[in-house]
C-alpha cells in the first residue's frame, strides 16, 4: 500500500515530548477557556465536514457518509484530477459555472476564487487535486485508488505554544485572540484560509514550539443503528456473555467487592437520564459542548447513551456513569473541548474514562493533538485510566489506520478495535500498531433515546467492553495503575489474526474465562515486614528480561510497633515462568530482584490463612552473629507447605534445595524472590509452624 500525503501539511521542528511542562493541566483548561470565549454561545448548531472520499473512475463521493453523485468521475485516466465543483458545493460553498468564459467561481467561506478551466479539454471540470487543495483549504491523503479529503482549519481557531519565555507579538491578522501569559495562544480568524496562512507563517517562527488547528472530534459508529425490542434476557447485547461478564460479577459479588462505587465516564454524545436501563446509574455530568457551560448532558444523537448503555450492561450495579457532554448536537466537537472535559472528569473522580470518539489529522504535524496527549497524561497522573476507540470511518472509503487517530493513537490509553459474533474483525474497524486488545463492537444491542433499544456496530461499541472490564479490574484489585491494567487485559486475551500482537486485533479479544482467578493462574496474598521509613510502596512483576508488567500491587502499610511496618500485597493472575522483580519504597528507591520462579497453585498468606504455608521473609544484606538482618533491601519467599524443613545446629532453616551457588530448585517451589546482592553464607528464614 502506497500512501502519499499533501495539502497543508508541514511538521515542527522539534515536537514537543510529553509531559514537556511547556503544555500542562493549566494549559488544558486555558486552551477550552480561551477557545470558548473566542467561539462564542452560538457553535451548537455549526455542521462540520468530518472527511470526504473519492474513488477512482468512480461517480460517487461519501461526504460524512452519505453518498453523492459527481460529474463527471474523478481520477480520470487515473490521474488524480477531481471535480473541484462537486467538491466545493458539498462544502457549503456557492458555485457558478461560466461556460460561455470557460470559468468556475467558486465563493467559500467569504472568499472568491475564479478558475480557468484545466488544460485538459476533455475533462473541464477536474482539476489537480494540489490546486483542488490550495483553493479549498484542504488536507488530502491518497491510498492506492482512494482519496480522503479533511479541512484541518474549518474551526478558524489556531493553539499556539511559543518556547519557554518567548512570546507572539504579532497575531497575524486575527480576529480574536487569548494568551495566558506564558506562552499560550489561542487566535480566531474571520476564515479557514486566514487561518490557514496564519498557521505556516507563525510555524516558521524560531521562537514557536508548536501550532495545530483546533480539530473536530466525531463519534466512531457505523451510523447502521436499527431498533430491536429488549429481550427477557439477563443482558441486552451478545457481547457480555461473549467476553464472560458474569463470571466476574458473580466473582466481585462472592468476595464483597459490589459495595464501594467505582465511576466511568463517557464522554461523549450525552445521555438520555430518564433511560430505564441508565436512569439508577448516572452521575450528576457536565455538558461542554455548549457556551456557557451547564450541567444539561441529554443526548440528542443516541450515541453516548448506547455506549453508556453497553457498560452498566457489562458491569455490577456499584459501577456508575458520568455523563460529560463533549460532542454537540451537530455531532462533532472541538479537541479543546474534550480535553477539557476529561480533565473535569478525572478532576472529579471518574477512574476510567471511555472515550468512543476522536479525531483523525493525516498532514505531517507531530503534535496536532497535544492537548490530548496531556490530558491522558494527567488521567495516568491521577490514577484514571483512559479506554479509546481505534476508530471507524466517517466514510467507506476512508484510510482506516488508527496512526491518524487521537487519543487512539496515543500508548497512553487501551486502543480497542471491534469484532462480530464469529470473532472476525467488523469490517469497517481501523487497524493500527496502536490497538491494544478486541472487544464484542458488531450489532450490539444497548440503550437508544426516547427510552427505546437499538442495535449499532464499530468501535465505539467496542471500547466501553473494555471500560466495564477495567472497572471490574479495578474493583477486584484496586492497586493496579495504567500499566499493571494493560497487562492484565493482554493477559485476559484470546488470540486472534496472527499470532501475538497484530495490527488487526491487538493482542486479541478479551475474555474473563482467561482472567487469572479463574484460568488457573497464581493468586499470591500475604505480608511484608519492612521498617519505617522504608516501607514498600509496590510490588511489580515483569517478564524476565522484559519490561513487560505481568502483574502489580501497591501496598497499604500498617505500623506494627516501633518502626515496623506489617504491609499485605495481593498479585493476581500470575502465570507459571520466571519473573524479574521491583519493589518501590516509600523513600523512592527501587531495587530490581531477578530469580522470581512461580508455579503450583494460588496462595493465600495473611494471618489466617493456611498455618502450613510459609511466609518467608528475606532481608537481605550482611546478617551479623546474633542474626539480625540488615532491613535496606527486602525480598520475599514463599514456599509450599510440602517443602523439606532442616533445622541446623546453630537454629538457622535453610531451603533444602539451595544449593551452594544460589540456585533452587523450582520443582517444589511456589515462588521464590532473591536479590541478586543477598548474602548465601548467612540467610535467615522464618515460617509458620
């Protein structure tokens, strides 16, 4: 596949790295501030044009999805010659054809541009798709027969972050304009093409760190919903018994884990709150598709509501919905929006945050959606996770690679794609390096307005799965951050396409029958005893050699007499191998042990737990006469109950199967954690009699 790139494309010299400081949580808030007192109160009711795409030789052009006939067909004699009027009129432009003067006028967003016809006699109406770009303001991108036109510029807004200490002293002709004081810009044009000449001169300042329009966001459905009736049936869609919902339910219910609330937000469409199936669920929202902003988040599209719909439909009832109204009732949104959205709905404590829609941007600027790569970083920051989805097309024909794609792009969320009921790819979802994980996301029956049931597919269906399965997670083991999450998903996963991680599936669809509690997988519970003020802060095992996270556990401390400090830690889901290990401490130093062999059956290893288990604590370091334990570092042991006990004149209880160069052997261990630095003439071992 070939593709070529053109339009208003032109990069930064330096992109800006995450988490630069140079665009922060403040500069979230002050871009959707700013850009909301530039935009006024009237923007609800704009239509935007999320992409139109062309074929060769053919008469039809999707423009967001709906199909027009063009005359005469584009790309004849496949050169790529467009028809310029079609084109523009599906713009909104006004268009005049002059044949008696052999011209086109075409009068765009205030502007009048009049052709000549091309040289090209035959086909009077095609013209050059750089020239078809030049006077509409257009991205374009071309895939083998296919080309997919974008208008980067159609909100006349520019975000502009000038290097530390340099500011912009000239606007370069714009209407209006906001700056923070730190070299934050937001400037509004009376045009896209104002816009557009703004934005290459003020690139091409030394002193500008990065400049990108403000881009529309779009839902990422297949726009193919059908109303269904609710069956008497325990869920409404066939997605959660696909991916096994019930098994974890019944699970966070047998163990007591269905009281405290866990809160995920859609941000979205809005939702319909007097829905039977959502009215017990919702969370007071925010609606930031309007100016001002309220507290008004109904949904007037239908597509929030389904895919909130499809998340109380996968989850236990302490699983609630926050309502964050990002995408108007047009159906599309600017990104300083939805940044600041979710920002508001991380800020106020929404744990995973389903992000069904996003942006698409084929020029060649590498930090077109650095707001939304700081607000991912901020979600992480603050302990929320963020679930994307890879993307679908706004027309058939678009070049469907989630590398255009934001926030799916991003490795700071899980990128979800969709698959049908034979576990196939939905045909229409976008493939990529960046997916993550499969979920259920064709003909899925869930939540429609008016208090109806509808069937929709993409994924935007597939991606709140995946929210309702880290909420779930979540709850079972509060501990795991973004990373420890994203590897037990990968873990949860059955394999499809080829084998491993691929661009079509990810790692595969997940599946709770392969969750670690119940696919056979170690469950490790019990205590530390470390000493203040070094306590153990987490626990995180990685695949030997890798720096792949197969499971991790941040532990609470409980002061057990002068300094010492009792922690429980819990690891779930651990598979046989072997594992490398880092222990954080509370005074931020860690230390990497190797030599951590699981195998055998789960463990439970708190105080009332089986009395023939052990629990070995091993304190690494010089041990002097008396056997006492040098406390800087810590390790772990644990061995089975089985496991042969000898008892040495001086009182000291050695693994049997250790032998004199450190090795053991792993026949008859459950887990074994050595520091690489521990002492082997001098070990101390303590177990339970």
């Amino acid at each position: 596949m070939t593709l070529a790139l053109g339009g208003v494309a032109s990069a930064v010299g330096n992109a800006l790295p995450m988490n630069s400081g140079q665009a922060d949580a403040a500069s979230i808030r002050f871009f959707g501030e700013a850009a909301r007192l530039l935009t006024g109160s009237d923007d609800e009711d704009i239509s935007y044009i999320s992409t139109i795409t062309l074929s060769q030789d053919s008469d039809i052009m999707v423009v967001n999805g709906e199909e027009l006939t063009v005359t005469p067909p584009c790309m004849a004699d496949r050169r790529e010659l467009l028809p310029i009027a079609d084109i523009a009129e599906a713009l909104g432009a006004v268009v005049e054809i002059d044949d008696a003067a052999d011209e086109i006028i075409i009068v765009d967003d205030g502007e009048v541009t009049v052709l000549d016809s091309p040289p090209d006699a035959g086909n009077s109406r095609l013209y050059d798709i750089q020239q078809v770009a030049d006077v509409l303001t257009l991205d374009y991108l071309v895939d083998g027969d296919d080309i997919v036109l974008t208008r980067p510029f159609q909100s006349k807004m520019l975000l502009v972050w000038m290097r530390p200490g340099k500011t912009l002293s000239d606007m370069y002709g714009a209407a209006g304009s906001v700056a923070d004081g730190k070299g934050h810009y937001v400037l509004k044009y009376d045009s896209i093409s104002q816009a557009k000449n703004a934005h290459d001169a003020i690139m091409a300042l030394p002193d500008c760190q990065s400049i990108a329009p403000n881009l529309l966001c779009f839902p990422f459905d297949t726009h193919t919903s059908t109303e269904n009736a609710r069956l008497a049936q325990e869920h409404l869609g066939w997605g959660a018994d696909r991916i096994h919902v019930d098994l974890m339910m019944e699970h966070l219910e047998a163990n007591g884990k269905t009281n405290n609330e866990i809160v995920v937000a859609v941000v979205d469409t809005g939702v319909e709150s007097t829905h039977p199936h959502l009215a017990s669920k919702l969370k007071p929202g925010r609606n930031f598709s309007v100016n001002p902003r309220t507290d008004n988040t109904t949904d007037r599209i239908g597509h929030g509501t389904h895919v909130a719909g499809i998340v109380v439909d996968c989850s236990p009832g302490n699983v609630k919905i926050l309502p964050v109204k990002v995408i108007n009732d047009a159906g599309a949104s600017f990104i300083t929006d939805v940044a600041e959205g979710v920002q508001w709905a991380v800020d106020s404590g929404a744990k995973i945050i389903n992000m069904s829609i996003g942006a698409i941007y084929y020029g060649a600027n590498p930090d077109w959606d650095l707001d939304m790569r700081v607000v991912c970083d901020y979600a992480i920051e603050r302990g929320a996770v963020i679930v994307a989805a890879a993307g679908n097309p706004r027309t058939t024909e678009d070049i469907m690679d989630t590398k255009y794609v934001s926030p799916a792009r991003l490795s700071t969320v899980i990128t979800v794609t969709a698959t049908d009921e034979n576990d196939q790819k939905e045909s229409s979802a976008y493939s990529g390096d960046a997916i993550d994980v499969s979920a259920p996301g064709a003909d899925i029956l869930s939540s429609w307005l008016a208090g109806r049931y509808f069937k929709d597919s993409g994924t935007s269906m597939a991606a709140p799965h995946v929210s309702a399965a880290v909420a779930m997670l979540s709850l079972d083991n509060p501990s795991h951050g973004f990373e420890g999450l994203k590897s037990v998903l990968q873990s949860m996963c059955v394999d499809l396409g080829e084998p491993g991680k691929d661009i079509e599936y990810g790692w595969g669809i997940i599946d709770f029958e392969k969750y670690g509690v119940f696919n056979g997988g170690v469950r490790i519970t019990g205590q530390i005893q470390s000493y203040n003020p070094r306590k153990v802060t987490s626990i995180t095992l990685y695949e030997a050699g890798k720096n792949t996270v197969c499971a991790s556990a941040t532990i609470e401390a409980e002061a057990t007499g002068s300094g010492q400090v009792t922690q429980e830690f819990s690891l779930m889901g651990v598979s046989e191998g072997v594992y490398d290990l880092v222990v954080s401490k509370q005074t931020h130093l860690n230390y990497t042990i190797t030599g951590v062999i699981v195998g055998g059956d789960d463990l439970d290893l708190t105080e009332n737990a089986d009395p023939n288990i052990s629990l070995i604590t091993l304190l690494c370091g010089d041990i002097n006469e008396d056997g006492y334990i040098n406390s800087s570092d810590l390790s772990i042991v644990i061995l089975p109950a089985n496991y042969n006990k000898q008892t040495t004149e001086n009182g000291v209880d050695p693994l049997a199967d250790l032998t004199g160069s450190g090795w053991v052997n792993s026949s008859c261990l459950s887990v074994v954690i050595l520091p690489a630095n521990y002492n082997k003439t001098h070990v101390v071992y303590a177990y339970k009699e």
